[in-house]
C-alpha cells in the first residue's frame, strides 16, 4: 500500500509559491534542469507530513535554498542595465577628473 501524502495549509505549501516565484523570472530553457530539481524538491517537502518536514528540512532546505538562490542570479544576469543621462554630479566628477589630469594631479 502506497503513503497517502500528508495534508497541509494552502499557505503552507512550497510548490505553488515556488511556481509564482519561478514564473516572474521568466527562466530560459537553459535553467529547466534547475528548475526541475527545484520543483522536485518543493513537492516533495510537501508531501511530508510535519514530523518528517522537521526531520528532514535540514537537508532538503539547503539544497533547495542554493538553487533559488542560483536562479535569481542567473535572473539578475539576463536583466540589463538601464542607461540614463550623466547627472550634474556625475558631470562635476568628470570635470574636476579632467582638471586633476591637467594638472598632473592623481588621486
């Protein structure tokens, strides 16, 4: 006889969080293998009851946590930079740059 999978609070569940998560940054087809180990790991933290949650998210957690972790950098590697216009700051640095430089001055 197969376990019967433990019954959880909506909220309390992984998988779906880690679902919305996933879906907002868009991950390339490159990423699927990390996602996949992922989603295996969510679902299967899920499907524990809380006695066997405690015992093992010691080292389920972990794993799970570096590949997150692992993805949002990936993500903030694909976002690129915006370009704005040099501020007044950013001009008052260039200018005393330049004058530093012609005057032999280097800080």
């Amino acid at each position: 006889m197969g376990r019967v999978p433990a019954l959880h609070a909506a909220d309390e569940l992984l998988k779906p969080a880690l679902d919305r998560a996933i879906a907002a940054t868009e991950p390339p087809d490159a990423d699927a293998p990390l996602v996949a180990l992922a989603m295996t790991l969510a679902g299967t933290l899920d499907r524990m009851s809380r006695a066997e949650r405690r015992a093992m998210l010691g080292q389920t957690a972990p794993q799970l946590l570096r590949g997150l972790v692992e993805l949002d950098r990936r993500a903030a590697r694909r976002v690129k930079p915006v370009k704005r216009p040099p501020s007044r700051l950013d001009e008052m640095r260039s200018a005393r740059a330049a004058s530093d430089a012609r005057r032999g001055w280097r800080m």
